[in-house]
C-alpha cells in the first residue's frame, strides 16, 4: 500500500488557481485535462479563478498531473 497523507494538514484549496494551470500544461487544456481526470471544464474555470473550493481528492489527482510536468522529482508542484 501506498504512503498515508493525512488530508487534515494537506489539503490546501488555495493552490488550486496554480494546479489547474500547471496540470493544464501537462494534458495542453483545461478542456483536456478535465476529460482526463474525470471533471467538467467549467468546474476547472472555477477553480482556476478561485470562485470553488477545491476537494482533497482534486487536489491530489491534480498533484499526479502535474509531477508529470516535474519529471516525477518528488519536488511537491508549485503555484506559479
């Protein structure tokens, strides 16, 4: 089984602006990466403007996206 992370210390909503447009560099849109990873274009709008709250489960797939982009370092992404 895989490594525990404890959703209370982090989730952090407020990076979600960043993930989106980091993980949207990896899939080449916000169209595409939300077919990708199972959301609505319009969901990924709002996140990227900060009018959603972004879940713990978003967060992570998001994460996995964007290490794509990282070349899979372990560097955690950041919020460019």
């Amino acid at each position: 089984m895989g490594r525990v992370i404890d959703a209370r210390t982090h989730h952090d909503p407020a990076r979600a602006p960043g993930l989106v447009r980091q993980a949207a560099q990896v899939a080449g849109s916000q169209k595409e990466l939300a077919a990708r990873i199972g959301v609505t274009p319009r969901y990924l709008q709002l996140l990227a403007r900060g009018e959603r709250d972004m879940s713990y489960p978003v967060q992570v797939v998001l994460e996995g996206v964007c290490q794509e982009l990282a070349g899979d370092t372990g560097r955690r992404p950041t919020d460019e």
